[in-house]
C-alpha cells in the first residue's frame, strides 16, 4: 500500500538517525551553510539566472550539435530570458524522457559562433515525492554502460543482507558505494557514468558514482534512475559554474527518493540529508541515459546530454562551453 511523502519522510528521518549517534539536533545544524561555506547547500528554494555558452568551432565539413534544453518540472520552475542561437536548430524531445533538446546543422560560416541561453528559475529542495501510477519497469532495464548482471547482484545483496524493504536496502546500497568508492578524476576512464568501471576501479566522479549505485539497484529489484544539470554555488551569488554534477533517484514505498552519493562522499557530514534530499540549489537539464533522438547522432543513443554533443566529419568534437550563475535578490 502506498505510504504518503510524510510517513515516508519519518522513515527516512529514522532510518539515517540509525547510523549516526549524534542527537537529532546535530543533523539539523549540519543542515545549514557554514561561514566558511563548508556545508554548502540551501534549503527551502533557490532562484538565480544560469547561463549556457558554446563557443562553436572551426566547422569544416558537415556537421550537427545537441544541445539540452531545460524544462519546468514539478521542482524548478524555468523561464528562458534569452535564446541567443545564430543558425537555423529545431527542437526534438527523447523518445523514452520527453527532454528538450536543441539540434541545428552547423556549417562553416558558424564558425566560432557563440550559443547562449540565458535561464531564470526558482528551484525548491527536493524529497521524497509520489511516484504516481507510471510504468516504472524501464528502471530495472539495463544501459550501455549501467548493465544488470550477476556481479552487481552479488554485491547488492551483500550489501543489503538482512534488510527486509526497499527502502532500508537502498540505503544499505548507499552506505556501501560511499564505502567503497572514492571521488577521484585522475587517469582515465571516469566521467562517463560506467558502473562496470566504477565498480573495478573504485574510482570516478559523480556520473560513477551514481551510475554503480543504480546497477546495484536494478540487479535487486529497485528502479532507480539518473538526471544530470549542475550545482549552484551557494558560498557565492555569481559566478562561473565548474563542470556538471549528477544525481539519482530510486523508488521505494510509491516514492521516488532523490539521492546524492559523491556529495555525500566529499562532505560525510551531510551524508544523512544526502539520502532523500536534494538541497534548492540545483539545476536540473535532462533525466536519463542512452537517450534516443530524431535525428540520432552517428555514435548512437546519447549516453547522456549536459554539455553539447558535437559531431563533424563522423567524429565527436567538444566544443568550449561555460555555465554562469547569478542568484536573484541576493
């Protein structure tokens, strides 16, 4: 029978204040942004401008750029302020996510063209919230690079033996990735979301991370699934933006539960509220992997869509881009 958002939330409050041993008023101050911006997140809600830049390059022969779009959800409300794209581009969605997604045919006289859309958005920390009555299956389904195999269940069980509900077993899986892993973007091999990878090398970036803990999932039932944007600074009201940053969510009780592993790893203090929460100040740009697009890129589905997708001449370029923030009314 599915439970309410609020009986789910007490049960996650229980459940993390099982593995701490300080009082409950401990996890609360940790809740907050330190002087030092140590802690760094917001509750409650964000609202800042975020802008995205591509800076095209030399085009010298037939090529195509993919391009997110971001969109308003039941969390962020989105307005674009301004859609700067100099060339002709029409709008798809993904055939399995409904993402936006910007595509043009670039040629060279857009050479060294800039692209920038220019975002207003209110944000509000996520919880746990209801599933609804959607197929869930495709989160048991394997990916590319997230298979479901003997290998990762044998690991998932482990971890979670003993736990009797879904809910206790993700977070048994949770406390095992942190165990596990280690945040670490040195050598090669990380940042592409590979939880074969991630699991051998015990090694990765928040697309590691999170992409090991939803194989695990999946190999023992729970649906889990991935959304990829960035992290807005909240030690800083402007500013650029370094890099994206990844999450995931399972489900569990008829809730879809946002958690954040690698955060979770770099700042165990905040490793309790990690687990059912996302803080305000994100910004979500597209959900999901493997995304199937009309027209598809030459390289096939797209792994995952946060910075452009260039192709030119049947090769993968990465053209410069830049993420830049300004937080409203601060």
């Amino acid at each position: 029978m599915e439970q309410g958002a609020g009986e789910l939330a007490n049960r996650i409050i229980m459940l993390m204040m099982r593995f701490v041993a300080a009082p409950a008023l401990f996890l609360a101050g940790a809740l907050t942004v330190s002087a030092a911006g140590e802690l760094a997140i917001i509750k409650g809600a964000d609202e800042f401008e975020f802008v995205y830049r591509v800076k095209l390059p030399e085009i010298t022969g037939a090529a195509r750029v993919w391009i997110p779009l971001a969109k308003t959800d039941s969390f962020q409300n989105v307005t674009v302020e301004e859609l700067n794209i100099p060339t002709k581009w029409d709008k798809v969605q993904d055939r399995n996510y409904g993402n936006d997604i910007c595509v043009l045919n670039a040629q060279p006289s857009d050479s060294g063209k800039t692209i920038e859309v220019r975002y207003r958005v209110v944000r509000k920390e996520k919880a746990a919230y209801s599933a609804g009555n959607a197929d869930n299956s495709r989160y048991l389904r394997p990916e590319k690079l997230v298979p479901v195999s003997e290998t990762f269940k044998t690991l998932a069980e482990k971890a979670a033996a003993g736990k009797t509900d879904d809910l206790d077993r993700a977070k048994a899986l949770y406390d095992h990735v942190i165990s596990r892993m280690r945040y670490d973007k040195s050598g090669t091999g990380w940042g592409r979301g590979d939880a074969v990878y991630a699991c051998d090398a015990r090694t990765g970036n928040c697309s590691d991370f999170h992409a090991y803990f939803i194989a695990l999932a999946r190999s023992i039932n729970i649906p889990a699934r991935f959304a990829i944007g960035a992290t807005i600074p909240a030690d800083k009201n402007e500013g650029k933006i370094e890099g994206y940053h990844c999450w995931a969510e399972f489900l569990a009780d008829g809730q879809w539960v946002p958690v954040d592993i690698s955060e979770a790893w770099k700042n165990p203090k905040l490793a309790d509220y990690y687990f059912g929460h996302n803080p305000a100040n994100r910004f979500e740009l597209t959900k999901g992997r493997d995304l199937l697009v009309d027209p598809e890129p030459e390289s096939g589905p797209i792994n995952f869509l946060v910075y452009p997708l260039l192709e030119m001449n049947g090769q993968d370029m990465k053209p410069e881009t830049t993420f830049e923030f300004r937080r409203i009314g601060a």
